[in-house]
C-alpha cells in the first residue's frame, strides 16, 4: 500500500536515522521539484526488509496519471548486474568458464588486433578491460537496424584506444556478447533466461526484459528529456539488439526485491535464487578504475566497487533514452538504496543515493543532490551560451568554398557503412544506412566546418569538419555528443 504522500515506511519510525525518519520525504519532494523530475521513485532496503519508499509524480505532465510502487521505469546500465549474475550463474552450472575466449563460443569475433581476437575472454568483456575507450562505439548499439551478431562483427574494424587490459574503459558491447554467449551455451536467449531464472523466482512479475516490450505495459513511465528547461516527452530507447547492456524496465517494488535477495545471499526466504559464488563473482575487483579522491574505485562484473569511510559501496547506475537511475549496497550493513527517474537531465539520482547513504554510516548528509543542481544550472547555461554563439555564427551566412551541391552524394565509414547528404531548401540533411528514424541538419559555420543539429535530442549539435582538395569534397568527420560517444568517424565522399 502507497500511503498519503506517496510514502511508505516499514519499520518503526525509531528505527531509522534521524534524517530519513524526519526529514528526507521533504527533501526528496524539493528536489524532485528542482529537477523537474516527473515521477521518482525511491526504496530503501535494510537487514532484508524495506524500511522506506518514496513514490510521487506522475508518468507525463499532459496525461497527469499518478505512478505506483508497479510503475515501470527502464533501469538503463542496471541491466549490466542482471547479465552478470546470470553469466556468473550459469558459469557455476559449466555452461562455460568465465576465463573462456569470446572465440570459443563465437567463431566470427574479430578485433583490431589478432592477439585481442585470440586472448579476449568473457570476465574481460565483462570487466571493460578489452583497451576500448568509454563508450566507444556505442553509435552502433542502439537506434538502429543493426542486429547483435552485426555489431560485434563490426568492431574488428576498431582500433582500442588503450593497450589490452591496460585500462578501465565502459564497453558496452561487451555485454552484448555476454548475451550472444548465453544464447550459443544454452540454446535459450538472454531474455529467456532473465526471465525465467531472476524474474519470476525472485517474484519480479512487473519487469520487463526487453525495451519493445514497455510500449504495451499498462503501467509505465514515459521517457522525459529536459529542453529549454522543461521536461519535455521523447522517444523510449530501441536497444535490444545490445539488450544485455541496459534493455530491462523495472518498478520500484521489483527492483527491491532484487536488491534484497542479493543483500541475502541470493535467497528468496528460504529458496537460493542465485548461488552466493555467483554473487560473489561479480563483485570481485577485476579492474581499476581509479580516483585519487578514493581510497579505490574498482569495477567488478556488472558492478563499481567503491569506498566511503570504510565501508565497501557496491553500486551502479543507468543512463538511457529519458531515464537515469542508480542501485546501491553496502553488503556489511545490510542496506540497499534503487533510485528511479524517467529524465535523463538530473544528477539526483547520484546525490541522493549519498545523501540517504550517508546517515546510515554516521556521515552528516552532504545534500548532494542540491549541490549537484547548482553544478548542472551552471553548465546548462555554459551549454546554452555555447549554442547561441553557434547560431549566431550561422546567421553570418558566411559560405563555404564550393557550392553546398558538391557536398551532396555518398560517404562510406569503413565500419559504419553508408550516410548521404542531400539538399533541400532548408539546406544539407544527412540520412544514415542503419539509423533510418535520424537526421541531421547541417548549417555552414566556417571554414568549410558545419553546425550538426541531429532529430533526435540525444544526439544533441556538433561539428562535423570537412576536408576539401582541388575543389572537391575528400570526406568529413562525425562527431558525437560526448555521452554517447567520444570516438569519430571519417566518412569519404564516394
């Protein structure tokens, strides 16, 4: 039951912290507010039960229907511990050894580098320690028509950035080959086995495994991104060719049936869910990720493994189309925290997590998320300032040195593939071969350099540079909005 307020605490109000007994639902509400966050939803998990949950807002301003402990929200990177537990699981059934070359279970992977083809194995792809810089390639993971198999092909065309193992960079894809892996060991899919080995024995009956599969729920959430400083409704995330990396939806209610039972050792009351060495598989260190502000910022199987005032913090969070959220654990305490949104504009999802955390320890609450927002106002405005120099650039009409015609025709990436270029009255549109719902409105600036302004929002502007030689067009080169990518393309005019 939801009570007045949208809250619900568990145990007896002298058994929490001070803070989260008097003074958190209040703070929660304000900065719900200051972020603009159409629906949160909040659960704190301690010694197996749920002793508070926050639960306000609304799926969209326009329809104003209130969400509930059931509603569904897309959980993002989240996804990654699920897959991890699984392959973690199934590599304590001899399905396969974690140590297994990728090759093994799939003839056709190829890297840039042989040895990487030859030496690559599962914990390495899990572990985002193959030597890809963060989110490279990622402009191949999602929106797109690409299949699974197509996408881990595609990556022999790219070279890592770091040396193998050298590294901690966030591979996405990886755990799109975790899933293939699942799916070659086992003859069920990835979302088969989600489904039947986690969802349903851990009683998770409202997620969802897939992101095609939240457009007929009946209780969702709808993605919001912030423009001009209003949430605004945009599209849900097509991502279930990389399923495994960030495709679940989830509720509040679930995911902290989730978080209890890995705070229990993987059981479910009685029942043992999840076998403990898979649990404790994935959160052994692999990789470094590093912080000189930490005592250590590790990475597991699917989880970041942290520390604050001596107690360990495993957690991670999950960015997609309109969602971020986050999932923490401070096992020696018994204590688990989700945060739900549905906008991707807000670091309250990572402040709060703190600020709830920190009188469970004995910190005084740091207010992070209000100090995030004061972080985020400030780059808002840098952005906003930023874009407006670049369209006062284009109203300059300044052209560049051939004609916008010689710009038009056909350019191939070598790993991409194909984009072209037409023109219209309203100038250069780019059309992709395998992201067919996104354009890109080019609008010259200088120096043969063009503002990119892509349909979808979380494309965001760039600056696409193209090279001209004797007059005529050689290639361009697409950048990326850095949080979906920060490696380019060079596409050649054919």
């Amino acid at each position: 039951m939801v009570l007045f307020g949208f809250t619900q605490i568990c145990l007896a109000q002298d058994e929490l912290p001070v803070f989260i007994k008097d003074s958190l639902d209040t703070y929660l509400k304000e900065q719900q507010t200051k972020w603009k966050i159409p629906a949160l939803a909040v659960a704190i998990v301690k010694d197996g039960k749920v002793v508070k949950q926050y639960v306000n807002g609304v799926t969209d301003y326009a329809s104003n229907t209130s969400i509930d402990e059931n509603s569904l929200f897309m959980i993002g990177s989240n996804t990654k511990a699920f897959t991890a537990i699984l392959m973690a699981t199934l590599a304590e059934e001899k399905k396969f050894n974690l140590n297994d070359p990728v090759k093994k279970w799939l003839p056709y992977f190829r890297l840039y580098d042989p040895y990487l083809t030859e030496h690559v194995n599962i914990i390495d792809v899990l572990s985002h320690r193959v030597g890809f810089e963060t989110f490279q390639g990622d402009f191949l993971n999602f929106d797109n028509d690409l299949t699974s198999e197509e996408i881990i092909r595609k990556f022999a065309g790219i070279k890592p950035t770091y040396g193998f193992r050298e590294k901690w960079g966030y591979f996405n894809t990886g755990y799109t080959i975790a899933g293939e892996i699942i799916g070659k060991s086992t003859s069920k899919t990835w979302a088969e086995q989600i489904r039947e080995r986690i969802f349903v024995p851990l009683g998770m009956t409202h997620s969802l495994a897939l992101s095609q599969e939240i457009y007929t729920a009946s209780n969702r959430t709808l993605a919001h991104t912030i423009i001009d400083g209003e949430p605004v409704v945009i599209e849900y995330g097509d991502i279930d060719a990389t399923a495994p990396a960030g495709s679940i939806s989830s509720s509040i209610a679930d995911m902290s049936k989730w978080v209890i039972a890995l705070l229990n050792n993987g059981k479910l009351n009685d029942t043992q869910v999840i076998p403990v060495n898979a649990i404790n598989e994935t959160i052994t260190p692999r990789s470094i990720m590093g912080s000189a502000r930490d005592p250590f910022s590790l990475y597991g199987l699917g989880w970041d493994i942290k520390a604050v005032e001596e107690h360990t913090l495993i957690m991670h969070t999950g960015g997609i189309h309109g969602y971020v959220t986050s999932v923490t654990t401070v096992p020696e305490e018994g204590l688990g925290i989700v945060i739900l949104t549905n906008t991707d504009s807000n670091y309250l999802f990572e402040g709060m997590k703190y600020d709830i955390l920190s009188p469970f320890i004995d910190i005084e609450p740091m207010m992070l998320s209000d100090k995030y927002h004061a972080y985020y106002t400030q780059t808002t405005m840098r952005d906003a300032a930023n874009s407006e120099a670049l369209q006062e650039q284009v109203a300059k009409k300044v052209q560049p040195s051939v004609s916008l015609k010689k710009f038009t025709g056909r350019y191939v990436n070598d790993v991409y593939g194909w984009l072209d270029i037409k023109k219209s009255e309203e100038g250069l549109t780019i059309s992709f071969e395998h992201h067919k719902k996104l354009s890109v409105r080019l609008a010259h600036l200088e120096n043969d350099t063009f503002l990119a302004s892509f349909s979808n929002v979380l494309y965001g502007e760039s600056i696409f540079p193209f090279i001209i030689q004797d007059g005529k067009v050689e290639k361009f080169t697409l950048k990326l909005d850095p949080q979906v990518e920060n490696t380019t393309y060079d596409f050649y005019k054919q």
